[in-house]
C-alpha cells in the first residue's frame, strides 16, 4: 500500500511564488507611475490649449469689434473670469459670449488657479501686470517627462 502523499504547498513553493508576485509588481509600479504621470501632463495641455484658444478668440472678437475693449486691455480678457461669466456683444440685445464653461483645474497643482501674464509682461515673467490676460501657465514648480518645468509649457 501507497501512503498518500500530503496535500499543499512546502515552504520553498511558497517564498517563490511570493517572490514572483515581488518582482511582477516592482515591474509594473515603474510603469503605471510614467502612464500616471503622462496622463497628467495630457490633461495640463488640453487645459491650456482650451484657456488659450478662448483667449484668443476674445482678442478675435474684440478686433472685429464685436465686443467692447477696456482701456488698456488691447482686447485681451481683463482676467480668466471674464471668459467664464461672458461679454455682451455689441449691438445685440441682452446677447452675451461666454468663452469657457468654467476655468479649468490645473492636474498638476489640483486647483483651478493658473500663473498669467498680461502683453505688456516679459515672456518669461513671473509675476502678473493685471493690465490683461495675455498668456496662462502651471504654477507647478514640478518637472515634467521631458524634462522641462511644466510652468514653461
């Protein structure tokens, strides 16, 4: 007669099994952090495009003189909240152009505040002249995957 050999796993089955599952996972930790952090900086750029393009049309519309221009301004929004609660067009009656739903969150700051720099600001500057909104960009002091800061951007 046979013994019956007993069921489960030894010790050593075990410690490589846990050891696979180790390494797996320090495989793929790598991997999904870079697809996190890509998905990120593709959010940040949908967001300034968007923010950018409505800048742009505001100026648009405002050298065609379909908007009214502040003083000083030189047809740019005054500040992003004027792009969200709307300008009157001129000559339409009660007809307001609203240019963004609301302002967009920055993903890599998590809040809906963005550097800008009115026309008259250097390119590279800082901080705001408050004249105009001329430009937006992160306030993320962070590095980005290729290796530029993301307030550049």
């Amino acid at each position: 007669m046979t013994r019956s050999r007993a069921r489960g796993y030894s010790l050593v089955e075990l410690v490589v099994v846990v050891t696979l599952i180790l390494v797996l996972t320090a495989m793929i930790v790598p991997v999904a952090r870079f697809n996190w952090t890509r998905m990120k900086e593709m959010e940040l750029k949908e967001a300034l495009r968007t923010m950018r393009t409505a800048i742009d049309e505001h100026k648009r519309l405002s050298d065609q003189g379909l908007i009214p221009v502040e003083l000083s301004t030189e047809g740019y929004p005054k500040d992003l909240e004027t792009l969200v609660e709307g300008i009157e067009l001129v000559g339409q009656v009660k007809k307001v152009r609203k240019f963004l739903r609301k302002i967009p969150v920055d993903p890599m700051t998590g809040e809906a505040e963005w550097g800008m720099r009115s026309l008259q600001d250097d390119f590279d500057s800082t901080s705001w002249g408050r004249q105009n909104v001329y430009d937006v960009y992160s306030l993320s002091e962070k590095t980005g995957l290729d290796g530029t800061k993301y307030k550049d951007w």
